[in-house]
C-alpha cells in the first residue's frame, strides 16, 4: 500500500467548492486518473472539470465521466455570476449602449432585487478554488501560466515539485492510474465503480495488462479497481446458513463486465 503525504491536498480540498483538473499531456493513463478525480471530486460535491489540450478520439471513448472534459481554456475570458435562486430570474439579456456592453437580468414580479454582494466577478484563470495538475505545465504551450495564480496541486513522476505547486506528490515508480488508486481514498474522496473503472483502463494500458513496469503496489491497485467494479458480492451468514446466490444482489463478478482499454 502506497502511503503519501496528503495533509495539505485535504486542508485545499476541504475547502473548495470548485476543482479543475489539468491534463498536459494526453495519454489513457493521464486522462483516466483526472477524469477519476474529478468523478470522486463532484461525489464529493465539488463541481469538478477537466482540461486537456488535446481532443481524445475513439481510443478513449469507454472512459466514464468524458463529458466533464474540455480542450478549450481562454484566461481572458470574464464570468459574472449571481448567488440569486435561478427560479427568480425571468430573463438574461444583452445590448450596447455607446460602446458598452450591458448585461441585464431580468428578475420576476414580486422578486427581492439583485443585491450588490450577490454579484460575482472573476477571470477564467481563478475559475477554481483548487487546481490539479498530472505533470508539467510546459507541456501546455501557450497556456502554461495558467500555473501563476491560485492554489494547484502537482501529482508528478519527475523527482521534485514545482514552486508554484501549494501542495503535491511525487512518485517516479508508479502510473498516474497507480498513484491515484491510492491517493483518492487517502483523500476522503469515493472509489466508486466510473472511477475505479477508469483507473483500471489506465492501469491495463500502462502496463500492457500488467506484463512491463509492474511492482506489488501495480498489482494491489489493479485489485482495488477490479473490486470496486463489481457488484456486492458478499451478504451476512446467520446461522450458518449461505446465502442464495441467484439473489442478483449476491451475484459473483463476470468476467465479460471487467472494462478492457
């Protein structure tokens, strides 16, 4: 059993209400373990995304939680949020006036008026309260500075964290699906069956089906995952009695529902 330092990723994590989840570089080991922390993530009420600069293609497409992912990051982008009850708001609308762009909210009759420390404020580079990144942000181009601002957290094989970084984690034994096996429990965070799925997708493709870079902890992890795939499979003994096995709840793992890459 791996065992991480992980305090200070829980002191940012208990905290936050928004994640996102950074993916440099685009393999199934890479995607699979961010889009199994950002499933653990919104199980844990923290609106989660992931950010990959490269689109996935067919290859990717049995990885649960893909419709949290996007290619698209502009820091310029402004968002103006309202903490108003959506129920409220009639309409939202736009116009110009000499120049400038004027939102407007239209509240329903009889609503209380918007006030002013309901109305939010932010660029796109402080979208999260919590960041994470699997690797280096070299490897994202014109987007690597996104790293200058708010709190990250760098899950890394290299041997040494970034000075951006609040927090992190290296481990140069192990695949990004290994570490996060691992790492999620250590966190608080559920490995429920989309996750554990798609670690152990990860898990099989990075080690080509654990024949290359395996060690015990490889072997542990893939039976994390394989276990938190299946359907309960075990129910109390009264009396010694067995319980019947026909009950669907008590069924035994099928070998054709175990997810391949």
């Amino acid at each position: 059993m791996k065992n991480y330092n992980v305090s200070e990723i829980k002191n940012l994590i208990s905290s936050a209400k928004t994640a996102l989840v950074v993916v440099p570089h685009l393999t199934i080991d890479s995607l699979s373990s961010g889009l199994a922390l950002a499933l653990s993530l919104k199980k844990n009420n923290i609106d989660a995304k992931v950010f990959c600069p490269q689109k996935p293609d067919a290859n990717y497409s049995k990885l649960s939680g893909l419709e949290l992912l996007t290619d698209n990051f502009n820091q310029n982008d402004l968002i103006i949020s309202l903490d108003y009850p959506l129920d409220q708001i009639e309409t939202v609308n736009y116009n110009q006036d000499n120049g400038k762009l004027n939102l407007i909210v239209q509240t329903k009759p009889g609503s209380p008026k918007v006030a002013q420390n309901q109305i939010l404020v932010a660029n796109q580079s402080a979208l999260a309260d919590v960041n994470f990144i699997l690797g280096e942000e070299t490897l994202l181009g014109a987007n690597s500075n996104m790293v200058n601002s708010g709190n990250w957290v760098q899950i890394t094989p290299s041997n040494t964290i970034r000075p951006w970084a609040k927090a992190g984690v290296v481990d140069q034994d192990a695949p990004y699906s290994e570490i996060f096996t691992f790492l999620l429990p250590m966190l608080g965070l559920n490995l429920d069956m989309d996750s554990a799925k798609d670690l152990l997708i990860g898990l099989r493709v990075a080690t080509q089906s654990f024949s290359i870079n395996v060690s015990p902890e490889t072997f542990e992890a893939g039976a994390v995952c394989l276990r938190a795939t299946q359907p309960l499979m075990e129910a109390p003994i009264a009396n010694g009695q067995i319980p019947n096995t026909q009950n669907p709840q008590f069924a035994q793992p099928n070998p054709d529902s175990i997810p391949t890459a």
